[in-house]
C-alpha cells in the first residue's frame, strides 16, 4: 500500500514541478507545453483576425473566455490532478506482470524515427476517432459530450472546451494504443502533440481552410465546421468525426460537407437550457436527465 501511496505522490508532485517549469521557462523549448499552446493559440487567433470566414464574428467571440480557460483547465490543472491516479494505475498493472512489451503486437524499434512517429500519429488518431463515435453514439457518454457541442460561436479556443470525463474515456484509449507500438520511444511524442494541438486548433477556428486535394486526409474548418452543426442528416447521430485526419471519415462513410458557407448554425437540441457556466457544465453529465 505505502508503494502505491508514494507512486501517487510522486506522480502529482513530478508534473505539478514539470507544469511549474514549463512556466518559467526551466525545460526544453520542444517540450515546452505550456507556452506552446499559448504560442500555437496566438497564432489560430492572429489568422482568425486577419483571414476571418465568418466577418460578422466578433474577435472576442461568444464564450471566448470560457474557452480559454477550458483550455489550461484540461491541459494543466486537470492532468496534475489526475496523474496520481494513472500512476497508480500503471505500478497495478506492472505487479501483474502487464507492461508495454507485453502487449505490444508491432516492434517499430528498428523503424527510421519518421516513420515510428507516423505510425504513432495514425494509430492515435484512429484510436481518437473511434471513440469519438462511442462519445456520439451512446446517451451516457453523450451527456458529457454535450460540453464541447454547447459552442455557438466557433473559434479556435473551442477546441479544447470539453468535459474533464473526456480524458478518463480517451486517455487508456490511447495508451493502449501506445502499448501496441513496441521499440517507441515516448519522448519524440511532443512532435505527435504540437502537430495535433496546432490541427485542432485550426479545425476549430474562424477560418476557411480546405488543404485542397489533402483535404481526403487532413481534418479542415470546413468539415470540422459541420461536425458541430445543429441540424444533422436524417437517421445520422454524427458526422465528421476526424480529429486530426478526416481519412476515417471518407474511408467509413462519416463524411458530411453540403457547403462551405459557414453559416451553420451549430449546437444540439434543447441546447437553449444547456448550463452557461463552467461549474454546471462539468456537473451536467452526472445529474440523471428529466424525462
């Protein structure tokens, strides 16, 4: 018991000193992740101001704030708090014999590094949009899916405004993935990370990109736009579930793109008695809904 205690805290302590660090500018720039996302966060608002699709949108849009701070609420303060417990998790696992090798089905060990951190960034991304769907498909998950569909006005910050259940339904998701992948080595993973968080800031923005004829791999405002759209195809629970590659979507028929106006009114029925507020959206997904 005492072993897990420590794991726990040494766990919380290492990335709350790490977060601290990050901040003051004491760790490598290339894994700097604090300021880069702020730098990565500037940069989609600067191309929102100077490229904006939708021109009636204001620069200090709807919820922007509340965006803002959804973003270091769930990249920061939420990942310290609950990194004891993935720790935990992990020395569980260890003392019964399960660990990364053991699992692994691919050793891309002797791979050229490219080429492991192109196979890592797939096998994420399809791990994402997988359980995207499950976030879509069933009511329970639904419920506190509804967080990042609240959006009304869409900027890039929205990106990362969803419920903190989230992690706990994606995060073994994708370490899972992970352990699949023998030989990788977990410190080139920040490039997988900025190239992600800089794709998903983008798809999220007030701009029209398309990537041209990279559109059939690479996720865009346009489609991502839709994804969010109030009104859906008959019979369908979703579409465009891509995070960073939109080649799941065309590959399994998920693909939704009728115009690219950008004016689509987004959101999900009876969002218009959605809480407003951070505090009540976190705790929406636990209370039973009213019949």
């Amino acid at each position: 018991m005492e072993k897990y205690l420590q794991a726990f805290i040494d766990s919380f302590i290492g990335n709350l000193n790490w977060t601290w660090d990050s901040i003051i500018f004491q760790v490598p720039w290339y894994t700097n992740y604090f300021w880069g996302l702020i730098v990565i966060s500037i940069v989609a608002w600067a191309l929102e101001i100077v490229f904006p699709w939708r021109k009636d949108q204001s620069i200090i849009r709807k919820d922007f704030w509340l965006d803002g701070f959804y973003m270091f609420f769930n990249f920061f303060i939420f990942s310290i708090a609950i990194s004891g417990f993935y720790k935990l998790l992990e020395v569980f696992f260890i003392d019964f014999g399960i660990t990364a090798k053991s699992l692994s089905i691919i050793d891309i060990s002797t791979f050229p590094s490219l080429l492991q951190l192109l196979v890592f960034f797939v096998l994420l991304d399809f791990v994402q949009w997988a359980t995207h769907i499950l976030l879509h498909k069933y009511p329970l998950l639904w419920r506190f899916h509804k967080v990042h569909h609240s959006v009304k006005e869409m900027g890039f910050a929205a990106h990362l405004r969803y419920h903190w259940m989230e992690n706990i339904f994606y995060k073994p998701l994708k370490v899972f993935a992970v352990m699949l992948l023998g030989g990788f080595e977990p410190e080139q993973a920040y490039i997988v990370h900025f190239i992600a968080i800089t794709i998903g800031h983008i798809n999220h923005s007030n701009v029209k990109i398309t990537w041209g004829p990279f559109k059939y791999i690479f996720n865009n405002p346009v489609m991502h736009l839709y994804h969010h759209s109030l009104v859906l195809p008959e019979g369908k629970y979703g579409v465009n579930f891509g995070i960073s590659l939109s080649l799941w979507d065309y590959i399994f028929k998920t693909n939704y793109i009728p115009e690219d106006s950008g004016n689509v009114e987004l959101g999900f029925p009876g969002d218009d008695t959605f809480p407003t507020d951070f505090i009540r959206q976190e705790v929406y997904g636990f209370v039973k809904p009213k019949k």
